[in-house]
C-alpha cells in the first residue's frame, strides 16, 4: 500500500508578530505619556516662576528699605490647577533690608492661603520673621560694646574702667517695644546686683522701639539666637494690593 506523505504544517508566526506590534504601540504610548507629563511638569514650572516674579515685584516695589529683590517661593503642586482656581496655600518670601538706623535685616514672611484679587493678592494669615545680627546692634552702640547670646538671653559686654563690665538680660516684648530686663551682672568677674539702679538705667537705655512692620504685620515676640535678635510678628487677611 502506497502511503501518502503528509505535509508538515507551516509555522504559526502571525501571532508573533502582532504581539511585537502590541509591544511597540504600548512602548509608545508609554514614551509619549511620559513627554506629556514632562511637557505639563516644565509648564507648571515655568508658570510658577512668573508668579513668584510677578509677587517679587510688587513686595519690592512696595518696600524702599530691601537692599535687593525678594525670593519668593509658591507652593503647590500642580501648580496651574491651583492657579486656574486663583488660590495658592503657601507662599513663602525671603528678603534683605535695613531700618532707618542703617541696621541690616533678614525678614522671612509666610503667607497661607494666598488668592489672587483685583489684581493684587490677598493672603488669610501671615507669619513673619525680622532678624538682625548682634555685631551689628553691638557696632550702632558704639565701640567697646560686644553683644552675645547666652540660653536666649542677651548678654552684654562693656569695657569700663579696662575691665569687662557683663550684663545678662532677659529679652522681652511690651507692645511694640523690644524690652530688657537684667538678670545677671558681674564687673571684673565679680558678681553684681542686677537690681543696681545704674545697671538698670543703663540696659533700659539699650530698649528700642520697633518700627512700623509691612503688610500690617504686629509684633507678636522678640528671640535672642543664631548670633540674631529676631521679632516675631503676625497679622490676617494681609492684602498687596497692585502698583
């Protein structure tokens, strides 16, 4: 009997092949959802940028005393949802100044729940920080006068008679007015009343009024670290209005 040989069957590679063209399109998709999030993510950025400029502008067009432009941070992310909405939660800006006094000052503001009105900016509370360095504070009083910290108290050191005059006092706030109380003194490493009507008459001489603070900030507390005097201030519904 004539047996008649079977074709082997041909191999099945279509399959093969779409799974490769499955493959590719997902890699695409994934390359091109990948340039859009990178897209959205450097819009995003580059709108925050103009924000924060367009905010650096108005504080310093507002505030004659900074010594340079503000840095100012928005916060947010995504940052163009929060700006479609016209609300911001955290804005945080940084700047140099001086007082009348020609004292130089680091102010440090926070401002919550940011929203953009009228043109200007409207912010529900604000926190804010005034530093100024003590060698600065020791050189305006005058030379001979070293100022330092000691546990958040200030001490403060006077050459009298060629001997150290030290002076420790507890750093307070009366209103606007940035007090001193001694708790300490000693003159050639003796110890001293700090009660003694002279110590006292002189460190209240030493008290200062603190000027008038931006935004309707009010002074809230007074610290002595980090080689600084800083007044803390806060206020509410704070407004910069357009210029």
């Amino acid at each position: 009997m004539n047996r008649t040989a079977q074709a082997e069957p041909a191999p099945v590679t279509e399959p093969r092949r779409v799974r490769r063209r499955s493959g590719a399109r997902r890699r695409w998709v994934l390359i091109g959802a990948g340039a859009l999030v990178a897209v959205a993510a450097l819009a995003d950025t580059i709108a925050a940028g103009v924000t924060e400029s367009d905010l650096a502008g108005r504080v310093e067009r507002r505030q004659s005393a900074l010594t340079g432009s503000p840095d100012v941070s928005v916060d947010g992310f995504p940052f163009l949802l929060h700006a479609a909405r016209g609300t911001f939660p955290h804005v945080e800006v940084r700047a140099k100044a001086k007082t009348g006094e020609g004292l130089p000052v680091t102010a440090s503001v926070d401002l919550r729940d940011v929203s953009k009105t009228g043109g200007g900016y409207r912010a529900a509370t604000a926190r804010a920080d005034f530093s100024v360095p003590l060698d600065a504070l020791a050189a305006h009083r005058g030379e001979g006068v070293r100022l330092s910290e000691s546990d958040g108290r200030l001490r403060i050191t006077r050459d009298f008679l060629g001997m150290p005059l030290v002076v420790t006092a507890e750093v307070g706030l009366s209103g606007d007015t940035v007090t001193l109380e001694p708790s300490a003194a000693t003159f050639a490493g003796r110890p001293l009343d700090p009660a003694n009507p002279r110590i006292a008459a002189a460190v209240k001489e030493a008290e200062r009024e603190i000027p008038d603070l931006p935004l309707g900030l009010e002074p809230s507390g007074v610290s002595v670290a980090e080689g600084a005097v800083t007044v803390h201030a806060r206020a509410t519904d704070v407004t910069l209005d357009p210029t």
